[in-house]
C-alpha cells in the first residue's frame, strides 16, 4: 500500500495547463456507443478540469434502435493541443432484432484523449479505451476502445 500512495498523490496533483478551454460548447458525432450506433454528441467544458457531455443515436421506424447517455468527463493531463482525461459515463438503449424489442442500460468507465491541430484549434477528435458494462436481456461486462474510423469529433464554438 506503501507504494501506491505517491502515485495516487501524484495522479491527484497535476495541474492542468492548456489554452483556454472553460465554456467551450463543441458540437459533434461519435460512434463510442453501444453496438457502435452514430450518435449526435454535445460537450461543454465547465473549467479547465471538468466537462460534461450527451449523446443520442437513432435508428428505424416503429421498433427503433437507440442510444442515450451523460458523460463526465475530468482532465488528468492536459498539454496545448492534447488532453488525457477519465470518463464516466451512462446511458439507456433499445436493441430490436426484427421481431423482438430489448431495453436496458450501460455504463462505462474510460481514459482517453482529445488532440487538436496546431491551426484548426475548434475541432477536436478523441480516442478512448476502458471497460464498459451492458444490461440487455443479459448483463455483459467487457473491454471496449475506439481507434481512427471509430472515434469521436467535435467542432467547437
């Protein structure tokens, strides 16, 4: 236990040191959901550390697909144009096959990171990885991580 604690300290202490990213709204689309559905996302940086953020997706016409959740989002290192944050999130969702309709919940914890270009500092993509847990007809608890084609972007107002 003696050995974990300064690297707790440490991981509490960081400061972040980054350009101005307190009241960013960023509006974008994100394929980090459930069965990897599209989804609209919104996120809104509160300070220099915190942000909160939604998404919804939508698929069908009587019998529908859909997502919905919050994220939380906290910066742990935070660079000019990079940001290393943990989130948590959670979220409801309907699956339907073709002839039956299922509802639960997810929930998930997740690392990741937002990285902006050097000119084009209103858009940023984020790349996550973490465990995540789902609640339909069956509970599965699983390792999910998102890459290039499978990532998240947001363009800042």
């Amino acid at each position: 236990m003696k050995n974990y604690l300064p690297v707790l300290l440490l991981l509490f202490s960081i400061t972040c040191y980054s350009f101005e990213n307190s009241g960013r709204f960023g509006l974008g689309a994100t394929s980090q959901t459930y069965e990897q559905l599209p989804a609209v996302s919104l996120k809104v940086h509160f300070s220099e550390k915190t942000a909160i953020g939604t998404y919804f997706s939508y698929k069908g016409t009587e019998e529908a697909n859909y997502n919905f959740g919050f994220r939380y989002y906290n910066s742990i290192v935070s660079e000019p144009n990079l940001i290393f944050y943990g989130v948590l999130s959670g979220g409801i969702l309907q699956t339907y096959n073709g002839t039956t309709s299922s509802s639960g919940y997810e929930g998930s914890i997740h690392f990741g990171t937002e990285f902006f270009f050097e000119e084009i500092k209103h858009i940023g993509l984020s790349f996550e990885a973490g465990i995540s847990m789902t609640n339909v007809d069956e509970f599965i608890f699983q390792t999910s991580a998102s890459h290039l084609f499978n990532s998240a972007i947001h363009f800042y107002f």
